[in-house]
C-alpha cells in the first residue's frame, strides 16, 4: 500500500501543526450525541465503512434500521448557521470546504439509493434534538441495532 501524497501545502509550519491536532472522530459533538442516544437505550455502531469505493465512513449506525448518522463540523462542512470562512489561504480553504459539501451530498445519494437513510447533525445542534431526530428515522420501523 502507497502512502497518499498531500498536494496541500500549508500555510506555515505551526498551520501545519494546528490541522495535525484536528479530530476526525470522537469529536465533542460525537460523543454528546452518542451519550445522549445510549441513554434513552439505543445501540448503535461506530465509525462504519458503509461505500468502499470512493470509501465513505458513518459516525454512528444504526444497522438494522439502515440509518446512517453523520455529524458534521460547522467550519469543515460550511454550515450555513456558523461556517466561517479562513483569512489565511482563503481560496484553497473555500474550494477545501466546497469540495467537503460536494462529498457529502454524494454520499447522500450513494446511501439513500442503497436503500440506507442519512441523518446529518450539525456539531452545533443539542444533543437532545438531534437525538430527536434520529429516534424519528428509527421509529419508521420496529427493530433497533
């Protein structure tokens, strides 16, 4: 297996460093919302490869159900409520962010036309709300995973 090459060149070392620290799962919003969802009894599976090719992972799933949740950072996937746009580097982290929004509606279309339903979670939603949301997409059917 070849190591991917970036073609992003940072803005300056500690840039470079900052994005390195970055979580991409087990985020805050991640785990309210996971604590939220155990509490009212619903299990669930976390970070699941559901499309191999281009790979797509879920946060949490829910797979009987066939519901996947995504939760999603206001800044990484230009949130329309709090998306905010960078001073430094601006056109690569606009065409960065467009690019992020472009891959989640395909991966939208990729689960709902595998007969999968997508819940998307904003990291800056309640916990209890989103959970709300969710606990509506399960309802639709009797099993839980």
């Amino acid at each position: 297996m070849t190591k991917r090459k970036s073609l992003v060149v940072p803005s300056s070392p500690e840039a470079s460093e900052r994005l390195s620290r970055v979580r991409q799962r087990d985020t805050s919003a991640e785990l309210s919302l996971r604590k939220t969802l155990h509490a009212r009894g619903l299990r669930y599976r976390v970070g699941v490869k559901l499309i191999d090719k281009p790979r797509r992972v879920a946060d949490i799933v829910f797979r009987l159900k066939r519901v996947a949740v995504f939760v999603d950072g206001c800044f990484w996937h230009g949130c329309p409520e709090h998306g905010s746009t960078s001073k430094s580097n601006a056109e690569f982290w606009k065409s960065k962010i467009e690019a992020n929004v472009a891959r989640d509606s395909d991966t939208n279309e990729r689960l709902t036309r595998a007969g999968w339903k997508v819940v998307r979670v904003w990291e800056h939603e309640d916990p209890n709300d989103a959970a709300d949301r969710i606990c509506r997409e399960l309802e639709k059917t009797n099993e839980y995973d």
